[in-house]
C-alpha cells in the first residue's frame, strides 16, 4: 500500500506494476469467457494513473475509487464497467465503448471521449463513503457530481446517459448523440454543443448559459426552467419545444423578419449587382439565421451566398446557382433543389432530411488559381435524401447520415465518405471508383449483378 493525497484527503492507493496489471487482464478475459480460473478485474483504489491500456478488454471491470488520471483506455471495451469516484482527468478515453457503464461521481475533468459510446451510462452524482468512528461520511466533501469540465466528447455517443446534477462546463460535444440523456439540473455552462442531437433529452433547471447550440437538434426535448440565458441556437431545431418556461434573456435564435419579401427581394437584387459587377457594385447576400422556410428561391443566382444557419425548410431552390455558398448548418428539410448547382459550396452540419437534390451538381468548383474546391456535406444530416442521378465527384460527406437515402446512378467517383452512416441507403448503379468508404457502417454495396 501506499498513501496518496488528492485534492486534500489521504487516500491509500494500491500500487500495482505492469507485470501485474497484465496478469489482471489475463484472468478478466479467462472471467469473460467462464474459464477455470478466470477472475473479475477488480481494481478499486489502485493507483492506476498514465495506465496505458488501449483496446484492452474490460467489460465489467471495478475501477471504483481508482485513480486514471492521464490514463490512456483509447478504443478499450468497458462496456458495464464501474468507474463509481474514479479519477478520470484528463484521461484518454476516445472510441472506448462505455455502454452503461456507472460512471458516478467521477472526476473526468479535461478528458477525451471523442467518438466514444456511453449509451445509457450513467453520469449522475455519487458519494464514496468511508466508515470513520462507526459513522459513514463522504471521501470528498467538496466532489459528489461527475465532473466533466473541460472534457472533449466530440462525436461520442451519450443517448439515453444519465447527466443530471453533472457538472459538464465549458467541454466540447460537438456533433454527440445526446438523444433522450438526463440533463436535470445538469450544469452546462459555456459548453460547445453545436451540432449534437438533443431530441428527447430532459434539459429542465439545466444550466445552458452561453451554450453553443447552433446546428443542434432539440425537437421534443424538456426545457423547463432551463437557463438559456446568451446560448446560441441559431440553426437549432425546436420542433415540438415549449419554449415558454426557458430563459431566453440575450439568447441568439432564428429571426423571422417583418416584411420578409421586401427585405429577401432587396438582397438579392444587391447581391445580383455584386455578382455582375465582380464584387465591385451592390452586396454580397447574407441571409444567416433568417426563417426563409417555403420561399420560392427557383433559378436564382445566389453563388457564393452566405445562407448560414438559414432556415429553408420546404423552400424551392430547383435550379439555384449556390456555387460556394456558405449552407453550413442550415435548415435544408424536405427542400426542393434538383438540378441545383451546388459545386464547391459549404453544406457542413445541414439537416437535409427528406429533402429532393436528384441531379445535382455537386462536382468541386474550379478556382482561377487552378485549385479544385470541393463540395462540402461533412457531418451533414441526409436521411431520406434523393441524391439519384446527382454528380458528386470529389465531394466531401465525412461523418455523414445517409439513413434510407436514394444515391442511385450518382457519381460518387473520389469522393471522401469515411465514418458515414449509411443504413438502408441504396447505391445502385452508383459510380463508386475511388471513393472513400473507410469506417462506414451498416453499408451495403450493391453486387456485381445488380450493377
């Protein structure tokens, strides 16, 4: 044994050498495998800090109380694993698969989660006792909430966790899964959840001031009594959202302007004067965080556009010119946009559900330097999309959701597809050469005879 303080208590870690974290393992596989011998890892109190123990297999291991500080557990399955008040800062805990695993009371401060799974963990506060004169009183006074201040869980995987009462100030979950989580009374404070997907979360006396939101998705979720007091939501969806209990005080949302086709008209006859001119009459459009939803937008020249965080749900934009128009996180819905020529242009985090693009042109934008400017779809929403017939050479849609989306006799040829979603899409007669298809899940290509 030997005595170790942290934060102020006298805590006695058990030490352990790498020859002996080996054997541990060794027996926790015989464990999983209902092997003679075999032996749960049980590892509570150990001082297991700058651990490297990437890809190891430790489902349902006991690290209760441990100290993991700077560990590195990147890819390992700890799935069930109990990590009650455990030292987790500033630990690597990136593609780790977490699902429900108890991770209450932890200190996971600065920590990396990017792309882990922690379906239905559960992150809610929790006390280690001690027993001290036949009472039992808390090891830390001052530490009861898990604690992920700081942490970066970029495209993690949190639907349905726990987080009530958890302290998750300034970290970073851009892009996470955070369908149906506890957030009650959650303390989320300045923290970046652009993109993420809240749908269903119960967000009520959480704390969201100055909460990046913008690009989120937050229909059905619970804000009751929620702060979010200088948040950003531009972008956000809020269907189905009783706003009325929420604190919106300075909050940056969707603008639905008075005289919205006097206003819209106006910009888009500046913005055909900047074009004509090469920039040097009229002015550029920038329509950024603007309800244009239903607009006919048909044939337009909006090339090099700024539609950021625009809503243009069921808008018409059959034929549009959008060439390096910034589309970044806009409100794309069940949008018309065949024949839409969309080369170069920015679409990152759009939300394009059910949306009609068949024989778009979406090929990259040739500079007058010679460089080729790719067309961009990473982290964009595509489920249900018709993408048949559309020329998407060279197009970027990593980390992309192509859920039941129609790219037949599309023209895929070079383009990066890595990390996708692509349940139940169709491909067929899909021009696939060179594209790149690395981490895809659920991806089925279409055989040899059916091509």
């Amino acid at each position: 044994m030997k005595s170790t303080t942290l934060d102020g208590l006298d805590i006695d870690y058990v030490s352990i050498s790498a020859a002996e974290i080996e054997q541990v393992l060794q027996l926790h596989r015989r464990f999983l495998q209902g092997q003679r011998g075999g032996i749960r890892a049980c590892l509570k109190f150990y001082d297991l800090s700058r651990v490297r123990l990437q890809n190891a297999l430790l489902v349902e291991a006991d690290f209760t109380g441990a100290k993991l500080s700077d560990a590195d557990l990147s890819g390992a399955n700890l799935r069930g694993a109990c990590f009650f008040g455990a030292d987790l800062r500033r630990a690597n805990l990136s593609r780790a698969t977490m699902i429900r695993a108890d991770l209450r009371g932890a200190a996971m401060r600065g920590a990396s989660l990017a792309r882990a799974i922690l379906t239905e963990a559960d992150l809610r506060d929790g006390y280690l006792m001690r027993s001290k004169n036949g009472d039992l009183s808390p090891l830390s006074p001052n530490q009861n909430a898990t604690e992920l201040s700081e942490a970066t869980m970029m495209r993690a995987d949190l639907s349905r966790a726990k987080l009530s009462n958890a302290f998750v100030i300034q970290a970073d979950l851009r892009d996470t899964d955070l369908r149906g989580a506890m957030f009650v009374r959650a303390d989320l404070s300045g923290s970046d959840l652009t993109g993420c997907n809240l749908e269903g979360a119960d967000l009520s006396d959480a704390n969201l001031s100055g909460a990046k939101l913008d690009g989120a998705i937050l229909t059905r979720a619970l804000l009751r009594n929620t702060n979010l007091s200088s948040a950003s939501l531009l972008g956000a969806l809020l269907d189905e959202v009783d706003l009325s209990m929420a604190n919106l005080s300075g909050a940056d949302t969707l603008r639905r302007l008075d005289g919205i086709d006097g206003v819209l008209g106006n910009a888009l006859r500046q913005h055909r004067e900047w074009i004509v001119s090469n920039g040097h009459k009229g002015k550029r459009a920038d329509l950024t965080g603007i309800d244009l939803s239903g607009q006919d937008l048909s044939n337009l020249n909006l090339s090099a556009a700024i539609l950021k965080q625009t809503s243009l749900r069921g808008a018409n934009l059959s034929g549009t010119v959008l060439a390096m128009a910034d589309l970044s996180m806009a409100d794309l819905r069940e949008a018309q946009l065949p024949k839409a020529d969309l080369r170069g242009a920015c679409l990152e985090r759009s939300i394009l559900h059910d949306a009609d693009l068949t024989n778009i042109i979406a090929s990259p934008m040739e500079l007058r330097n010679g460089q080729n400017w790719p067309t961009n779809f990473s982290k964009a929403r595509l489920v249900r999309v018709n993408m048949s017939g559309g020329n998407l050479v060279g197009a970027r849609m990593e980390d992309g959701d192509f859920t039941q989306a129609n790219l037949q006799n599309a023209v895929l040829r070079d383009a990066v597809m890595t990390d996708t979603i692509m349940t139940m899409a169709d491909l067929r007669e899909a021009d696939l050469k060179n594209t790149d298809l690395r981490g895809a899940r659920n991806l089925v290509l279409p055989l040899p005879d059916m091509v």
